[in-house]
C-alpha cells in the first residue's frame, strides 16, 4: 500500500543523512520512495519541499522524512502546503511530541546539526508514536486551509 | 516605525516565556506588539500564529516570535502564508542561521521546551544577525508563492 510508503528527500546538506535514514527503513522492511538530491551538487531546498508535497498530494507516499543543513528551510518551504504538517525536530522528545499533538506527517530534520543516533531516534519515534487526537484535531483541522 | 516593532503571541504553553522576551525587548529599547494569549487557559496554536501573520501583512509588525508548547505547532500554522518565513529554533546556532540563510521574520521558540537562558541567546541572535542574500535569496523566492 502505498500509504505505508515513506518518501525521503534532502538538498545537498542532507544526502548522507538521508542515505543513513534510507537504509534503515528498508532493513526495517518499510516501503521507500527516494525523492533525491543525489551528490553533493548544490539545489535548492524548496524544490525538494515540492517534491515531497505532490508524493503525498498524489498518495505515492503516506509520511515522509525531509532534510536540508539546519530543516529551517525545507520545513518552512514544506508547510506551505496546507495537507502537510512538517515538523522541525531537535530530539526525541520533540519527535514523540510532534506526532500526539500535531498529527505530523512529515519528519524534518537537519543534516549538519543532528548526529546519526540522535536522527535514528527521532525516526523511530515518528513512525512509532500514535496521534492523541481530541483538542488537538480541531487545532490541525484549523491549519488545513490554504492561505495567501 | 512599525517595521522596527517586533510582536509576540503564543499559546497557553507559552505565555511565561513570552512575559521574559516581552520584557528583554522593552529593556533594550524595542516596541512591542503583545498579540497574547494572556492566562493559563487553553486556546487554539494556529489562531495566534493568524494573528501574527496580519500583524505582518499590515505593516503593524516587522518581526515577530511566536511561542507554544513545542513551537511545532505554531510553526506549522505560521508557515502556512506565504510571506511568513517562521525557523523554529533549538539553540543560538540555528537562530543565527535562519537569518543568515533564511531570512526568517519569525522566530519560533517552545516554551515547554527550552530555557529562558537559550531562548534569550536565540531572540539576540535573530535580532541581530544580517542576511546573507546570494543563494540564498533564490530559494527564498521559491517559496513566496501560495499553495494549495
């Protein structure tokens, strides 16, 4: 199903980390959607962002993990799109709580300011930690409308 | 000038760190736009993270900090306008960085998530650190477009 896919994508200052995220999804026997970039070339992270977006608009994928040097830019880029809640994490912590309050669908991540293990965690935590629900779906229903 | 007034809100989660970082920019001069909440009780994270972006839009605020439990929240929330460039940070490195590569006009903090100590190094930071332009500014262009 392809809602059990998870999609990665990075700018440049995220391909080993991603790489690393890749592989441990697969060897946890997840279905994987590898959005690029490739290499060290230099892109821009908004179109990235985009990539992931139209993956989850058009149901190739269900979640996803983004990342760019720091994920301030993927994720600003990445929460433009009304469906996505895009969550911008610093630890575990963070990670458990950006899935029981605010339903995140996508996990972002900052290539060059977070340590493998610490990475590792945070995934784990993503696909691992249900929704609360309650008072916390009428503030999601209330981020679901496009804005200008 | 309004542009030089920066405005605060958040939710019930941050109403304590909003008061500190209300008072350290009254100290060093700043005017202060105070967009609540006021209070323990409970509101909605993306009615605040409104009232931030039309403070902005209407000139009444160039800058802002938004603040809730995590800042996940009212970042998504923040991020969905366009014009709105809002770096949840997690220390002074990264709020150094959303201004050099990102210039972000928002600055996201969790009140339940750090320090008074670290979110006073960060507001200094993001006040204080000019924007690198170059680069940079393409990938900011990319994402001053509205999404649906």
């Amino acid at each position: 199903m392809s809602s059990d896919v998870i999609a990665l994508a990075s700018d440049h200052g995220g391909v080993e980390l991603k790489s690393l995220l890749k592989q441990e999804l697969l060897q946890a026997g997840h279905g994987v959607l590898d959005l690029g970039t490739e290499g060290s070339a230099s892109v821009d992270y908004p179109d990235f962002a985009e990539a992931m977006a139209e993956a989850i608009r058009q149901g190739a994928a269900g979640r996803g993990v983004l990342i760019c040097g720091t994920g301030i830019g993927i994720s600003i880029a990445a929460n433009r799109y009304p469906f996505i809640r895009a969550a911008l994490v610093a630890d575990v912590t963070t990670a458990r709580l950006s899935r029981q309050h605010n339903d995140a669908n996508v996990l972002v991540l900052g290539g060059r300011t977070m340590g493998a293990e610490v990475a590792r965690d945070c995934l784990k935590a993503f696909l691992e930690t249900p929704f609360e629900g309650g008072r916390h779906q009428r503030r999601i229903d209330k981020m679901g409308l496009a804005r200008t």
